[in-house]
C-alpha cells in the first residue's frame, strides 16, 4: 500500500479512535467524538495536493462523516449506538476516505472492501426483519462488487495494452454496483430505507462516491475506447429516469432520496461517460464537482428527514432550496453543478435528456418534499434528533459550490447570466409544477427494491439445484460410488496424460 | 549447528517427544509437549533462516549415503512455508488444548490426555517429514504416519459416530495409499529410483506410458487423501465430528500433506511435461469442489459441519493451480492458499470449539450473543472468514489474486469464472456462520481463559499478515525451485 | 517367471481394489485392503527380480521397501482391527447382536 505520508494519519485517525473502544471508559465518549475522525482528512483538502476531483470529492465526503458523525448520538437511546455500531462507522468512513487516497490498486482494492463491507453493520444495526433484509442484499452486492473488481485489476496489473475489453466491462460492472447503475440498483433503496439516519446519510453521499472515484481513475477518459462512453451514458440516463419514476411511486422520504441517489448516480455516470466519449480528460473535474455537491446534498437531505419533526419551520423550507437545487434551481449550489457539467453536454439530444432528467429531479424532490412535511407528524419516520447538525450542513451544502466554484472554471458573471439562470430555470419549474399536480393523483405503489420482487423464479430455480447439489453430494458419498469414482479417476488421469 | 542437522532435528524433536510422553504419563504430557511444539516452531524458523540466507535449498543425506541408495532430506521454499506454518497450527492447538485434554489436579489420568498429545506430535512429526522428504517411498512412510497419527484424531471422543467416521476415513485413505504405493512400485520398476531431483531429470527423457499409469494412480490415490471432490466422502463427518483441536489440526494441516505430496509430483517430478488435459481435469475436480462443497456449506445448520464442508470447497482452490502449471502466479497462489487456509481455518474450528463450550452445542441459531459472551473469538471469526472469502489484503486474497493471475496469463477464463463463483459462495456460507455471532442474544456464563481466546485470535491475524506479507513469502517460495516449471509440450 | 509373478500381482491388486469397492463389511474391506497391499509386494518382488536381469545378483532397495510396506499394511491392519473391535463392543453394549 503507498500513500502520502500525511495521508497515513489522515486514515490512521480514525484507525486510532477505533482502537478506543478497547478501553471501557473510553467507549461512553467515542459517540460524541465520532465528528472528529474525519478531520484531520479535511483539513488535508486544504494543503495537500491530491488533483483536483480528490480535492473536491475528499472534501465533500470529509464534511459529511464529520456532519453525520455529530448527528449520530442524538439518534440513539441514551445517545450511545452499541460498540458495533460504532466500530462499523469509523471502519465504514476509513475506507470511504481511503479510497480517494491511497495511490495503488491492492491498497485502493483494501479501502474498497473497507468502504463496503462494514457498512453491512450500519444498515442492519436497527435490527429489523427489513433491516436484515436488505443488509443480506446489501452484502452480497458488495462482495459481487469485490469480486468483480479482483479480476478486473488482475488484468490492469498484468500491464496489457490497450485494456482488454473484458477489464472494462468488469471494471464498469464492479463500480457500477456501488453506485447503483442499472440494473444493479436495487440494493440501494433497500438499505437507505433501512439504515438509522446518519448512516443512511453518510452511506447515500459519501461511501456511494468509492464507485464514482474508481471510474475515474481506472477508466481514464483520455485512453477509454469510445463505445464505453457510449454505454455509460445510455445506462446512465436509463438510471437517472428509471430511479425518478420508481421513486415517485414511493412514500417514506428515506425511499424516495434513496430512489432519488439512484436517479443522480445515473446521471454522473451519464457525465463520466460523456468525458470517456469525447475523450476529454478535463471533465473528470466537472464530474467530481458534480458529485461532490451531491454529497451534501444527498447527505444533509437525510438529516432533514431525523430532523423535521423538531422544527418543521426550519427544516421543510431549507430542504427545498436543497432539493430543488439537486435539480438545479437557480443560485443554488446545485445550478452551479448543473452549469459546470453543461459544456461536455454541447446542445445535442444529450444536453436535451440532461435537462429532462433535471426536471425528472426536480419532481421527485417535490414529492420528496411533501412527504417530508407529512412526516413530521410521524414518530416511525422521524424521530426529531439532529437538528443543529443538520443545520451546519446545509449551511455548508449550500455555500460549498460557490466556494470550490474556480475550480471548475467557471466565473461568477456565468452564473449570473440571465441565459444561465433560465437554462436551470425551466426544468426546475417544470418538474416542481409537475410535482403538485402529481400531489393529487394516486399513484400505484411499487414495493422498495422494485425488480427485487421478480428474483423470486430465479430464488426458486438456485433453491432446486442446490437440492439437487445437495442429492448429488449424498450419492458420491456412498462407498461403492466414491470407490468407484476414485477408479474412474484414475483411468480418465491415465487416458488424459496418455493421449 | 549446520543448517543440514536443523533437518534431522525437526523430525527427531517430535519423536522425542512422543516417547518422553509415553514415559511421562498423561499428567506430564502437556509440558513436555508444549516444550517440544517451541522447539520444533524454533527448528522451522531456524530452516526458514538457513534457506533465506543462502538463497538455496538446504539436503541433508542420512548416514553420508547419497541417492539413489540412501534417502535425503531437502527443504526448498515450498517446505520451509509449509514447515513454519505447520508448528504455527501445531503449537497453536498445543496452547489451546489444555482444558480440554488436561489432568486435573488429583483427577484420574486419562487415555485420551495420552492420547491426544502423543498424536499431536506425531501428527507434527509427519508433517515435517512430508515437507522434507525428497524420496517417494520416504513420503508415503510419512503420508501413512500422518493417517495413523490422524484417523486417531477424530475418534478421541469414542462415539459411535465418531468411530464409524474414523473407520471410514481410514479404509479410504487406505485405497488411497495403496494406489499411491503402486505406483511408486511402478516408478521404481521403470526408472530404478525414487529421488524426486534425479527422478525429474530422467523423465523427461523418458517419459512414457508406465510413468503416466504411475502418475495417475499416485495423484488419485494423494487426491484420495486429501478429500478433493468427488472423493470427499470421509471428510465431513470426521472434520464435523472430531473435538474442536483436532479437527483444527486435521482441516488446517493432515489434508495439506497429501495435497503437498501432489504438489511435489506434479510440479517438481514432471513439470510441464503431462500436457492439458491431465491438469484440466484436476482443475475440473477442484472447481467441482468449490461449487459443490460452497452449495453444501450453505445448507449446514450445524457451524462445525458448515466449517467442514467449507474445507472441501475451499480444498479445490488448491488443485487449480494445476492446469495453470507453468504460468507465474499457478505455485505461489496455490500454495498461499494452502498456507493462508491452514491459518483460517484452525482458527476458525478452534473458535468453533469455543463457542460450543459456551452455548452448548454448535447449532447456528444457538450462536446469537456470541459477540458479547467472547469478544475476541468474535473478530477471529470474523478475520478468518474474511481470509477464507478472500477479502483483500488477507492471505487468502493474494491467493485468488494469484490464481487469477496466472489464469489469465494462461488465457484460461473459465478458473476466473470458477474462482469468482467460489468467491460468492464462501461469502454467503461464512455470512452464514459469523452472522449469529454479532447479533444480539444471551449466552449461558461460562469462563473461558482469555488465553484460548488469543489463540484463536492470533491464528486469524496470522492468516491477515499473510496477506501483508505476500512479497516475502512469494520470495522464499521461489528458492530452490527447478528451473524447468516453464516447459509446456 | 517373472511374467507370471507380474500376472499375479496384477490379479491380486484387481481382487483387493474388487472387494474394497463392494463388500460392505468393514472387516472384509480390511482383508480386501491386506489382498491390495500383497499384490503391490509382489510387484515389488518382481521389480528387485527384474533388477538382477540387468547384472546385480538382486536389487535389493526394492526388498527394503516391502519390508517397510508390510510393516505400514500391519499397522494400518492393527489400526482398522481396534476400530471394528470398538464398534462392535459399542453394539454389544446396547444389547443388539
């Protein structure tokens, strides 16, 4: 494993607090110390010279751990998650920094798995049927994932050029998983809707973006064959329809934003695969801009949903301005991502779907919204915990764009330009008017995790040969069969040498 | 003392100290054992040393006689791997073994204390001469010890379920061995002698029909012995049903012997010379293994057989490494499996062991609490399922990184398919079997020495440093090696 | 001579390899086994045979390993012997024939 050195203590920190629940008296303080892991990551941003899509999505993601961690003990009894709990947290947020730090591929496979594979104790912790549910499915996404990625980087480290085409495929497979490309996808409402708040916030915004920074750094754009692109972008925009129609059809907010990711997570794809087709390096920073908003973004949204029924007035109308701005409505951070990533778009049919798929966004947070109002009367959906942190980060959702805004390019008078305004504009106002009429039209339920309910044939189909496996294996264990078939070996080894 | 004479010492050790146990008694058994496992993991590390030192294999010929006549010992990378991770296993169970096999102060001695650690170290005594034998009849005195040391093993308790799988396994490894003896008689006639380095040079001049119905009587009979799919037949009842310490010792290491022995044979006797078929078809039995044995490890309701079923799954990872003979990555990935396994799973049937002592039995849905009631064992579990999964950076991933590697570069897909595959399996049966542990529930009381828990545990970080440690085992795996593992037909 | 001996090693390792695949007794698998095992000494016997052909008076490494090996079939032998004599006394105890 390389990495910077001061990246060593920036993922050691977290390492060191866990070794804290060792101590017993230490154990009751880690809770409230949880926002304090990241740090030492986010203050790297600020000095280290990591490229510019790490410094974005590093940072991002850094900011939300720390926001979600402060949230954490207002969401438990007591304010104290049990010890696994908070093992699973800072393993889950070591490998969600990791990734974007560590320079080779065994080390980033490491991170990877780190960023995966605990999670599993996030989002069953509330220990639900549901919640196992979805962990079991959850679980075994990410280990398909894994084992994806392991043959695919088996291939990059053999150093054959040009990649075989297989590598790409498993490469865009493996993170496709994590991201929730379609049809990969169905895993990801399932455990958001399942996760205890903080973590569903951090999982949706921060950990999801593991599968964002691989595509970017093992796809490069510059020497990824075209064709490539071109699927990434049709299953991108497939994903980013797919995720709003689906979740307009759901009711718990945790659901919706959970749809709502799969939505946004096809639409980076769609831009990822935008650059890869151009062959244009540079977007590679729109994209992490794009997806570094969408961090705290996605994040903060969440702990509005713990945090509404505390104060509806100050949690509903902030929440607009940070869902619609998903959407891209003007001035907002959001519109800002939205114009960053309109130059790979040019003004073709793509730039066309770009902004239907924004109008998409914009309708699903309007129900989004209004189910967000509906739940602050609602104890099972919101418990009305975290309610200063969720302030903090949209305060810091908000302004972060317009901080990190020369990175990308682009200048305060382009965003302000009366064209801009109205290119974010009318999706927007489409899709919220869209929304509230939608209000008033009953809408069929599909049940969360969608294609999930038509596994059951093919669940019937592994049962049957595992029975019959399972026959199989009490037939070769007889004796005379297993006597037999060390006889046949024998001559098939001997025919087999011989010919 | 020369390098040379640490051979002869790391098999006379263990014999020593079979005999002083014998006079001993059960009551004295324990030290001295525990004295002698020390001291045969320090001889190990001693070879270890000797063979990075000079970069080649240490021979030892016993009394001055030279082969063909007399028999020569040889430690190369492969046994000097193998010989320090089995007395790592061996004086891991030796150290967890006590409350189990114990004299109580003032209590009756048992025949089972006796036993037990008199096969412990015979069992460590064969080990040792599989790894450094360089004669084929040698070994087979040696394979048959370590199945005489081994079938003992799974009866200790005396039920008659136990008994009967003892009695299965040692009439199947029988078969086994003889066929393994007819075909070193068949070598013999052919080529008039048994050394494995003049046996290689003469082969491949030649090579001909007696040399292939040797080879392929010997690696049935080898397969046999090792419980690889679909000769697996003995291997879940005595694994499943022996006492936790020995079914470490018999998962961990005695199918490693065999599996060693094939290793031998094909690798360093006809390297590259068997053709494609011979090593598909070993490869196919493997692959069988793992989809077979992953399946039936899914349908264990009883944590000791998922534990042993898992054995005959992940066993088929070893043979793949023999249609991908000659390809950098086939030796080294199989052989960090072997390894990487042996550290993972005595770690784990040893947990196993310990968590039944608590809830009573090894029922899957009797192991909820676990977390709590041992903590320690909990992660072990943990950490060897991930090494057995192949999550990185354990042994068990460098393993499949390994095989895979070497799959590709011998333009083989179908192992990747099969490894991957396998990869998924081991994820749902060790899902299966850590799950319950780390869910909720109450444990009966029951005080375990934290000392038995950190064996566990410091198994399970063996088989993660492994992972950490890959370049340097890689290393010493390639010194001594032939140099001919390249030739293909 | 020695292709007769040969024959008969071969019948031998046949009749053995024969009865440890259907007799269902442990104890007539243990003699199957014994049967195996002499078919291989044979062979052997033949082998040392065949190595005085070649000029020696009588191979006699072949010799050493069956001595060797009937000293590990005994064993073996002894081994399976006390674990059927375990098993019977078992059905004894619980009073079945």
């Amino acid at each position: 494993m390389t990495m910077k050195p001061f990246s060593m203590i920036a993922l050691g920190w977290p390492m060191f607090l866990l070794c804290g629940l060792l101590i017993r008296p230490l154990r009751k303080w880690l809770p409230r110390l949880l926002w304090l892991a990241p740090l030492p990551a986010f203050i790297l941003v600020f000095f280290e010279d990591v490229g510019a899509p790490v410094t974005l999505l590093l940072g991002a993601a850094a900011a939300l751990w720390s926001i979600g961690g402060w949230a954490v003990p207002s969401y438990f009894p007591g304010g104290r998650p049990g010890v696994g709990f908070i093992a699973c947290w800072l393993l889950t947020l070591t490998g969600s920094l990791g990734v974007f730090l560590v320079e080779d591929r065994v080390g980033f496979l490491v991170f990877y798995a780190l960023v995966s594979l605990p999670a599993y104790g996030l989002v069953v912790s509330e220990g639900t049927p549901p919640a196992r549910r979805a962990g079991r499915i959850y679980l075994g996404f990410a280990i398909l994932g894994e084992n994806l990625l392991l043959a695919a980087f088996v291939i990059l480290s053999r150093g054959v050029m040009p990649l075989p085409p297989i590598a790409t495929a498993l490469l865009i497979a493996g993170f496709g998983a994590k991201i929730a490309l379609l049809p990969l996808h169905f895993w990801m409402p399932l455990s958001y809707t399942a996760a205890p708040i903080p973590a569903a916030a951090v999982l949706s915004g921060a950990a999801v973006k593991a599968g964002i920074i691989g595509l970017l750094r093992f796809l490069p754009m510059e020497t990824t064959p075209v064709m490539w692109g071109g699927l990434l972008v049709t299953v991108g925009f497939c994903g980013a329809f797919y995720g709003v129609a689906v979740g307009l059809t759901q009711c718990h907010p945790k659901t919706i934003l959970a749809y709502s990711s799969v939505s946004q997570m096809g639409f980076l794809a769609v831009i990822i695969g935008m650059g890869v087709a151009t062959h244009d390096g540079s977007v590679a920073t729109l994209a992490a801009f794009y997806g570094a908003h969408h961090v705290l973004a996605k994040g903060v949204l969440f702990l509005a949903v713990g945090a509404c029924a505390a104060r509806p007035s100050l949690t509903v109308a902030p929440a607009a301005l940070i869902g619609l701005g998903l959407a891209g409505l003007p001035l907002t951070g959001g519109a800002l991502a939205k114009l960053a990533v309109k130059a790979p778009f040019g003004y073709g049919p793509a730039a066309t779907l770009a902004s239907l798929s924004a109008a998409g966004t914009a309708l699903l947070m309007t129900h989004f919204l209004f189910r967000l109002a509906d739940a602050r009367k609602n104890p099972a959906v919101s418990s009305g915990g975290g309610l200063a942190p969720w302030l903090l980060g949209a305060v810091a959702c908000i302004a972060f764009p317009w901080v990190a805004l020369s990175m990308t390019g682009l200048s305060w008078s382009d965003v302000v330009a009366p064209v801009a305004l109205w290119k974010t504009l009318w999706p927007v106002l489409l899709g919220g008017t869209a929304g509230v009429f939608l209000r008033r039209i009953r809408i069929p339920k599909i049940p969360a995790g969608d294609i999930l309910a038509l596994a059951t044939p093919a669940v019937r189909t592994a049962q049957g040969a595992a029975r019959a496996l399972g026959h199989l294996d009490t037939t070769l264990r007889h004796w005379p069969v297993a006597c037999g078939a060390l006889l046949v070996i024998v001559l098939a080894l001997l025919f087999a040498a011989w010919l | 003392m020369s390098s040379a004479a640490l051979l002869i010492l790391v098999l006379t050790l263990p014999v020593a100290g079979i005999l002083l146990v014998v006079v001993g008694g059960g009551r004295q058994a324990r030290g001295i054992s525990l004295a002698v496992l020390v001291g045969n993991f320090a001889v190990a590390v001693g070879i270890g040393g000797a063979v990075c030192r000079t970069g080649r294999a240490v021979t030892y010929s016993s009394g001055g006689w030279t082969a063909p006549l007399g028999i020569q010992l040889r430690a190369d990378g492969l046994s000097v791997v193998m010989l320090i991770t089995a007395a790592v296993v061996a004086l891991a169970v030796g150290v967890y073994a006590p409350n189990e096999f114990a004299v109580r102060r003032g209590g009756v001695e048992t025949r089972r204390s006796l036993a037990f650690w008199s096969l412990l170290l015979a069992v460590s005594c064969a080990m040792n001469a599989i790894f450094l034998g360089n004669d084929f009849f040698n070994l087979y005195v040696a394979l048959e010890l370590l199945t005489f040391a081994a079938v003992p093993l799974v009866c200790l308790t005396g039920t008659r379920a136990t008994l009967e799988a003892a009695l299965r396994y040692l009439l199947f490894a029988l078969t086994g061995s003889a066929l393994y003896l007819l075909g070193v008689a068949l070598l013999y006639g052919n080529y008039g002698t048994l050394d494995i380095t003049k046996l290689s040079g003469l082969v491949r001049y030649e090579p001909g029909m007696p040399l292939w119905v040797a080879v392929a009587l010997m690696t049935s009979g080898l397969a046999a012995k090792t419980a690889l799919f679909p000769l697996h037949l003995w291997l879940p009842p005595a694994h499943g049903g022996a006492p936790p310490s020995a079914s470490a010792l018999l998962s961990a290491l005695v199918v490693k012997g065999s599996f060693f022995l094939t290793v031998r044979l094909w690798f360093d006797t006809v390297p590259g010379q068997a053709g494609m078929r011979t090593g598909q078809l070993l490869g196919a039995m493997g692959a069988g293994a793992i989809v077979v044995g992953g399946v039936l490890a899914l349908k264990q309701e009883r944590l000791k057989l998922l534990i042993a079923y898992s054995t005959v799954a992940q066993i088929g990872y070893l043979f793949l490494m023999f249609p991908l003979a000659g390809h950098v990555g086939a030796l080294s990935g199989g052989m960090l499996q072997a390894a990487a396994h042996a550290f993972a799973k005595a770690s784990m049937f040893l947990g196993a062991g310990l968590m039944a002592e608590v809830a009573g039995s090894d029922r899957l849905d009797g192991l909820r609490g676990m977390g709590r009631a041992l903590p320690l064992t909990t992660c072990a579990f943990v950490l060897a399922a991930l090494s057995l999964v192949g999550v990185p950076p354990t042994g068990g991933f460098m393993a499949k990184w390994q095989l895979l590697s070497a799959a590709f570069s011998a333009g083989q897909w179908w192992w990747v398919v099969v490894i991957l595959c396998g990869g998924l399996l081991a994820g749902g049966y060790m899902f299966r079997a850590v799950r319950p542990t780390l869910v909720e529930g109450i444990q009966p009381a029951a005080a375990i020495p934290r000392l038995r828990e950190w064996v566990v545990l410091a198994l399970a970080v063996c088989a993660l440093l492994l992972g950490g440690f890959s370049k340097k085992v890689l290393e010493l795996l390639d010194i001594g090696r032939p140099q001919i593992t390249e030739m293909r037909p | 001579m020695s292709e007769i001996f040969g024959f008969t090693a071969a019948c031998l390792v046949g009749l053995g390899l024969y009865g440890l695949i259907v007799h269902s007794s442990a104890l007539r698998k243990i003699l199957s086994f014994n049967v195996l095992g002499s078919g291989i000494f044979l062979l052997l016997g033949v082998i040392a045979r065949r190595g005085a052909a070649a000029g020696l008076v009588a191979d006699p490494v072949p010799q050493a390993l069956v001595i060797t090996g009937i000293v590990v079939a005994f064993s073996a032998t002894a081994l399976g012997v006390a674990l059927i004599r375990r098993l019977d006394e078992d059905d004894e105890e619980e009073g079945e024939p």
